[in-house]
C-alpha cells in the first residue's frame, strides 16, 4: 500500500474551539448510531462531566495528517470489500502511529493530554462490553468526536482541506484529526521533534523524510 503523508498543525483557545466547533447533542444523536457507542470508553456516552474534564486546558493544539493514496492503491482497491479493508488498513496504520507519537509529545508538554480520531482499538472486544473498567487507560485517548466537536467544519476551516469519502472507489486522500490540549500553545519546535511539524510530509508509514 503506497501512501504520502502532510501535517499540518493549528493552536486554537479552547474558549474559541468549543464555542465555535463543538455541539455535542447535534454530534451525540450520530454517535448513537455507531457500533462503538457504549461499546468502548474512548467513545459516547462519556464517563466524566465534559466541562471539568477540559477545564484545565486553555488550549487545543489540532494536527491534521492528510493521507494521499498513489494511484495503485486507489487502483487495487477494485471492490467494495477491497476498498473498506484496504482504506481501514491505511488509516489505522496512520491513525495507531499518530496517537503513539503524541502519547510521546505529552512528555514534552507538561500537563498535556492528547486525543486521538475515532474510537480506541487497543483491545478486542473493549472491556466496556463486558462492564469493566478500561485495560489500558494509561494508553487510551479518547477521540476528538466523543466530546462532540465538529470534525468537518475543522478540517475545512482551520486547514483549508475538503474531508472526501469513499464512493465508486477510495479517495485522493483521507484526513484524521488529532489533537493535544495544553495550558499554553505548543511551540512549533515540539511538533518538528515529534516528525509532525505543520507542512511536513513523509513517505508511506510516516518514517519518509
Ligand atoms: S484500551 Fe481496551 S478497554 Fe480501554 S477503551 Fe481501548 S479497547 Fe476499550
């Protein structure tokens, strides 16, 4: 699978990103049709108040990665069987490595928190099947969607880049959204040493120059 990576990243007050992109019963009512909704703690219903759990974060440091697919992925891709596995094989490759670097880039940024695109995967079933309490919630990051935050009108207003969709065949691209909150910006020089710095591209994996 052939595939290209661009970062790019965006700070944004917290005051500002929720009052502008965040809406969680509008956000909340989709969710309640996703097979992950009560199904595993990174995602709806959230076992916390919303409020005091992002209180401590003045900030909201957003990374978009876009993922260009060459032509021969998109090409191989030839049933809608093909397409969903090979598209979920990508963005997961993407997706499992994105969150390790920022779990790392936390470290860095004292009193940060990341948080991931999408529902936690780390184990199959979830323990919330069950109603236990996570395994791993060292590692666990809940996803952006889970508090509601329109990742559409993100991805469009703060990176200037239209989300495409699988249709007749897999997109030119597919976009995640990331984030870490924080007390203050993180400086761009945080983002560089992570290999995530805005406008930066790499190979197939991530580990490209
Ligand atoms: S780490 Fe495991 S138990 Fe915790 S949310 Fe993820 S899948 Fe569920």
């Amino acid at each position: 699978m052939g595939f290209q990576l661009e970062y790019r990243t965006r700070p944004i007050e917290m005051e500002r990103f929720r009052r502008t992109y965040q809406d969680r019963e509008r956000f909340l009512a989709c969710c309640r049709e996703c097979p992950r909704y009560e199904a595993r703690w990174s995602c709806p219903p959230l076992s916390f108040d919303v409020d005091d759990f992002l209180a401590p974060y003045a900030w909201a440091n957003l990374l978009c990665a876009r993922i260009f697919l060459d032509d021969g992925t998109i090409g191989a891709a030839g049933t809608p069987e093909k397409m969903k596995t090979m598209g979920w094989n990508i963005v997961s490759q993407v997706k499992f490595e994105l969150e390790e670097r920022l779990r790392e880039m936390e470290e860095r940024v004292p009193g940060s928190l990341s948080l991931s695109s999408g529902g936690c995967h780390r184990c199959d079933p979830c323990a919330r099947e069950a109603g236990q309490p996570c395994r791993q919630p060292d590692q666990m990051r809940y996803s952006l969607d889970a508090f509601g935050f329109d990742l559409t009108a993100i991805t469009q207003d703060l990176f200037g880049i239209e989300i495409l969709w699988c249709r007749e065949r897999l997109p030119d691209y597919f976009t995640l959204i990331h984030g870490i909150l924080s007390a203050a910006p993180v400086p761009g020089e945080v983002w560089e040493a992570a290999g995530l710095g805005d406008g930066k591209t790499t190979d197939a994996g991530g580990k490209g120059a």
